[in-house]
C-alpha cells in the first residue's frame, strides 16, 4: 500500500487487527500486522476471534476513527455476511481502511460486499498460502522476522510439522487458550503476550534453540503435560471412532474430547503408528471429520480423494480442500450423529473430488 493511499483524506493513526484466535496461523498473522503498524509509526491493537463470534467481533470496528483494520486467517460467508459489511460500511464512513487477508474458501458475493467498501479495500485470498505468509507478502515482504514467522505459520498450517518450534507454539497456543476459556478470561488478552513476544523477536521471542524448549520455563511445563494428557485423551477418543466408506472414500469420524483442537487430533490421526488398537491395524482415512460436544465439526484430508471445504459447505462452513470446519449441532447421541452424518455426505458428493471433476 502506497503512503498517498495511507493518507488519502485525514491520515491513518492506528492498526486494528481481527485474526483467528485457534492457531498459530492467526497468531502469527496478527503479529506480522503488529510490525507493520510498528513501521508505520501507527498505534496498534488486536482482537482475536472465531467463527461464531463475528458479531461481536465486528461490532468493535463501529467505533474506530482513522484506522487501518486489516483482519487475517478468517474467512467470510453468508452466515456473517450482512453483519460484517454494515459494521465495516460504519467504519469507513469514519475515515477507516479495510484489509482482509485469507485463505479461505470465499463466495463471489462475499468478495463483491468487501470490495464495495469506500476508501479502496484490499481483499487478497489465496489458497496456496497460509494468511501468515500472504500478511508477509502484502505488508512486509522484506521484513526477515516477519518471513520467519510465515514460515513457522506455514509449517503448522499444512501439517507439515517439521520445525520444533511450531509444534511447540501450537500446543503453548492451546495451553493459553484452554486456560483461558476454563477460568473465563479474555481469550486475546492472553494471547497478547505470546503475539506481541512474536511481533517484536520473532520466534526467538518465545523459543530457546540452545535448550530446545519455550522459553517461558512455566509455559514450557504446562505445554509438556499438554502432551502427555493429549495423547491419552486422543487414543481414547480413537478407540470410540466410526468409520464408513462412501463411494470408495474411507470418512472417519471421533468425537473430539475437551481440551484438544481439530489439529491436534488430525495430526494424531494422520500417523499410521497411532492407528492400531488391541492389535488391529486401521487405515487412514480419506476424510477425518471431528465433532465437538457443542456440535462443532472439523474436517481433515487424509488423501486427494476429498475436499475438505466441499464437505463443510455442507454443513454450514467452509475451509480449504485441506482443512474445513463446520456445524452440526447440539447432539446427545454420538453413533446417531454418525449416521446421519454419513447419510447426509451419501447425498451430497460433492466433496469427492472426482465428483468435482466430472461436473
């Protein structure tokens, strides 16, 4: 973005950022647009937030004067749609900006409502990146730290679980996250710490590569009896799984236990050393799906057979082939859910690539 678009009519004084508040993807993003606004000489703040929570989310924009908002790793639907246009549409008539960088699957008509805004908005979605590297590329493609950070976004982001310090960014993520929830706490003023540490040293901010370990001594024990509690929890949750093929596709579906992420469950279950149980052996499945006690579904890809976003879309959600997410609904019975789930996906193929393709 050009300094004379920055300073179009009265000049920008602050950075709003709304980014996801799960994963490392959003964190990173965030803190990418922390340095950015640090650039800029611009005041900043954050709110991180979920799906579900956009109402609430957005409705904070209503009151910005001369801001930037650029929100990141969230993906706009139908659900939210006429909340979030209104809300942004306030804003900008008070001299704001909007910057939206995703990676989610978008509507056209979700593209055309951000786009419409005044004051030239910005909407950038790619599929290939995580929002952390497409925050890099837009705001600070030069910025080392921030390439650093699109790195570890992007190694968390596609499973490719690789670099130490993203595997233990991810469960120090769900540590402050759940630990929030559990005492009712802001879930971003607990995050802040952590993405403001990032946003200034980057993952050395929060990493000790001498010793291999978080550098919270305090953080770094709590994330090590994370493990040790989810890994039990993830095997008990596997052993209750339900399986089904349709159409030659293998759909996996566990009830994901409290204190656990979609993410961390995927990445479990897309090991086949995890997959045997009273000595049998199980395969991977094509499609993972994970159904929370509040009737939230998360969907994984164990092979190019499925699309991931294509099967949200059916239940109200959406993603990217890859990694997907969705609602059922409040349920008591977890074998009744499965088969109307399976029922429901029997119907509707369209998540079956090669249904895809022959259309």
């Amino acid at each position: 973005m050009s300094k004379k678009d920055e300073t179009r009519g009265k000049k920008l004084q602050s950075v709003f950022s709304i980014s996801h508040d799960k994963d490392v993807d959003g964190l990173c993003a965030a803190a990418i647009v922390a340095r950015y606004a640090k650039q800029k000489n611009l005041d900043f703040d954050v709110l991180l937030t979920d799906y579900g929570s956009f109402d609430y989310a957005f409705s904070k924009v209503t009151g910005l004067r001369d801001t930037l908002i650029v929100v990141t790793d969230l993906g706009l639907d139908a659900n939210y749609l006429e909340a979030v246009q209104n809300a942004l549409s306030k804003a900008v008539s008070q001299n704001c900006r909007v910057v939206w960088l995703d990676h989610h699957q978008w509507s056209k008509e979700a593209i055309k409502a951000i786009l419409q805004l005044d004051r030239k908005p910005v909407v950038k979605i790619n599929h290939d990146f995580c929002a952390a590297e497409i925050a890099y590329k837009v705001l600070m493609p030069r910025d080392i730290i921030s390439g650093e950070l699109a790195a570890i976004a992007h190694d968390t982001d596609f499973n490719e679980r690789a670099i130490p310090a993203a595997n233990a960014l991810t469960d120090a993520v769900s540590v402050i996250r759940f630990g929030a929830i559990d005492r009712r706490h802001d879930i971003t003023d607990a995050l802040k710490p952590l993405l403001m540490s990032l946003s200034e040293n980057g993952i050395a901010g929060v990493w000790d590569s001498k010793r291999n370990q978080l550098r919270d001594n305090l953080l770094a024990k709590q994330v090590h009896h994370y493990r040790k509690d989810k890994a039990k929890k993830m095997r008990k949750a596997f052993a209750g799984h339900c399986d089904q093929e349709i159409n030659d596709v293998l759909v996996r579906i566990v009830e994901i236990p409290t204190g656990v992420t979609t993410t961390d469950l995927g990445t479990y279950l897309a090991d086949s050393e995890n997959l045997e149980l009273e000595g049998k052996k199980y395969p991977l499945a094509d499609l993972l799906i994970t159904l929370s006690q509040g009737g939230m579904l998360g969907f994984r890809r164990g092979s190019e057979k499925v699309l991931c976003n294509e099967a949200a879309k059916i239940f109200k959600g959406g993603g990217h082939p890859y990694a997907a997410g969705g609602e059922y609904g409040l349920y008591d019975d977890f074998e009744a859910v499965c088969a109307d789930i399976y029922n429901i996906l029997s119907k509707d193929q369209s998540w079956i690539a090669e249904k895809q393709s022959q259309d």
